[in-house]
C-alpha cells in the first residue's frame, strides 16, 4: 500500500468514526435523464403517482412523467417507484437506508421561458392588493411587479394566467425574481417600490431598461398546487369564482365546472362560473401545456382577504 492509499484509507476510517457512521448523500448525475439521483435517501409527500418498477427505471420513469419532478424508489411490493410533484431541492432529502431518490433536473427554475430583452420598466408608487387580487398568504417572493403588454414584453405580455406567476428580472444590477400581482396596461414593467429599489439599486423614480422571463417558481413557500375562491363566497351553490395557483410555472389557461367554460372577470387569474354546483363537484383547470388539473370546489380555500404589495 502507497503512501497516498494509506492516507485516503485512515482519512475515511477517521470521518466514518467521526460522523458516527451516518454518511452525507452521495449525488450523481445522469445526463441522459437529465437527473441528480442518490442511495439511501427519500424525499416525503407530495406524491403524485406510484408505479411497480426497478430502482433503475424510477428516475427515467419520472423524468418522462409530466409534472413528477422528484421521485422516492423503496422495494415495496418488490419495487415501487414514488412520483413526486411541486418544487424541490437536494437539501430536502432525508437519509433512509435502502431507498433511493432523486431530482429531474430539467425542472431548474431557470429552464422557464425566453429573455425578452430591453423591456422598458417604470417605478409604480402604490400600496395594493393589485388587479390579480392574490389571496393572503405565506409567499416565497415578495417583490411585486405590474406587468404590462408592451411589444418588447413578447410573450409576457399581460393576462390572467401570469397573476401570482414569478418572474426573473435583470435591470442592471443582478437577476431579481419578482412575482406579478397587478396589470399595467399600455405600460412595460410598473416596478412596485421595494422591486424598484432592488433592481435599480435605488435609482430616483424614472424609466429604466430590463431583461424578463418567466421562472417555473412557486409563489407560495408550500409546493403543493392551490385553489382559492375570490371570494368569501365559499358555499354559494348558484357563483363561484376560483383560481389554481403555486402550479410550479404552469400556466392555467381554461377552467371547467360542470361542463361549463369559466371566464376571467377582470384582469385575475380567477375563473367564473355561474349555475348549480356544490363543493363535492370538481372545477378542471386546463394548463397551456395541455395537462389539466381537477380540483373538489371544497378544497379550495376562502380568498377573500388579499394579500397587499408595495
Ligand atoms: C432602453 O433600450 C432602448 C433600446 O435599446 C434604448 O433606445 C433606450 O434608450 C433605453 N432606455 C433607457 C432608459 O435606458
Ligand atoms: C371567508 O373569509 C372571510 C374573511 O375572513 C369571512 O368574512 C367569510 O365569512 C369567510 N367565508 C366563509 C364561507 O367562511
Ligand atoms: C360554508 O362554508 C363554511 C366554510 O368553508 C363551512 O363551515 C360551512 O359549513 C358551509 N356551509 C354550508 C351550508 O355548506
């Protein structure tokens, strides 16, 4: 045994005592899935289907399952592979000999959509709840923006389905990720007062120039998808008014309940329906990627007090 060897050996021995034995998760990337995966490690919750497959196809499996953008494997029943939805990060997994988990990573926030760039971007002096009327609630950012519907926004240009949706901005001093909670339009970017300062490292009010996308981050700090009436109006069986937020950058672009077609009233990411329905009926929300997520009306939240942005 050379030097080096013995080194690397007594180093090991050492931090196995040290450590107690308890190893740190090894990550290892496979580039044809595109995913970090590890042994002896799970991730809880957020399930969203499972099927009965080797630990090796799991990964693969979830990679190409649209919304799974983690998943668990365990040998139970011989082999099942946990999907999982929402959000994530490697520092949630947590330690469990025999399992094996892992993080698609073509679900990176980073991968949303195109740069526009040179988006003219204005300072908007309010305190609001803002035209998307975003519920109250534990949000991740809270740097708020009015987004308009200028030419240079592209694809960003304003419409419900961006309300609570979050944004990566860069105005020349560093990306800021920013969430829409109102409409502007006629306008570019209406920088609320904390984003302004932020972005434009506290320029006087004025006119500025940014770059924009969109992220596939959450609003909410919680990963799971979230219904919310508009409304206090919870139980009432003849109006409802419902919105799907937190869709990790899924954009909602229809709604049905009960067969009927919902529509935006005024500029929100709210979806009205008139006509009899209690809350044991499901409201469908149909994202522009053509996957559709169906939700019982009595497990949307009440909304109605809003969240309010400066
Ligand atoms: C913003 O960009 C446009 C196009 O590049 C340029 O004409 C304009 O002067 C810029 N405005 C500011 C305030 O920097
Ligand atoms: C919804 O919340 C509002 C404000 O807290 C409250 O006034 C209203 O009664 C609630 N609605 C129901 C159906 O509980
Ligand atoms: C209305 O909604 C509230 C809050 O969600 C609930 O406590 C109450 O039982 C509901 N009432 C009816 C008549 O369904």
């Amino acid at each position: 045994m050379n030097f080096q060897k013995f080194f690397v050996l007594t180093l090991t021995i050492f931090l196995f005592l040290k450590c107690g034995g308890v190893r740190l998760l090894e990550w290892n990337y496979d580039s044809t899935n595109q995913l970090y995966w590890s042994l002896d490690c799970d991730f809880e919750s957020n399930d969203l289907t499972n099927s009965k497959m080797s630990a090796e196809l799991c990964g693969p499996t979830c990679s190409r399952t649209n919304g799974c953008t983690h998943f668990t494997w365990s040998d139970y029943q011989g082999g099942t592979c946990w999907m999982k939805k929402g959000s994530i990060s490697k520092n949630n997994a947590k330690i469990n000999k025999g399992l094996v988990c892992g993080i698609v990573d073509n679900n990176d926030p980073d991968n949303g959509g195109q740069t526009q760039n040179n988006v003219l971007a204005t300072r908007h002096g309010a305190t609001e709840m803002g035209a998307c009327e975003l519920p109250q609630g534990d949000y991740a950012v809270n740097l708020p923006v009015a987004l308009g519907n200028i030419d240079s926004l592209g694809y960003l240009k304003f419409n419900g389905k961006y309300c609570g949706q979050i944004l990566r901005i860069n105005c020349g001093n560093g990306d800021l990720d920013i969430i829409v909670t109102n409409s502007n339009l006629g306008g570019g970017l209406d920088l609320y007062g904390s984003t302004w300062d932020l972005a434009t490292n506290r320029k006087p009010p004025g006119e500025t120039n940014c770059s924009v996308k969109l992220t596939n981050r959450n609003m909410l700090k919680s990963s799971d998808y979230q219904c919310y009436h508009s409304t206090g109006e919870t139980n009432n069986s003849y109006y409802r008014n419902v919105g799907l937020f937190n869709t990790n950058g899924k954009l909602v672009v229809g709604a049905k309940f009960k067969g009927a077609d919902g529509a935006h009233r005024g500029n929100n990411g709210y979806w009205a329906f008139d006509g009899y329905g209690t809350g044991d009926d499901q409201v469908n929300f149909y994202f522009q990627d053509g996957s559709n997520h169906a939700v019982f009306l009595r497990d949307c939240k009440n909304g109605s007090n809003k969240q309010i942005w400066s």
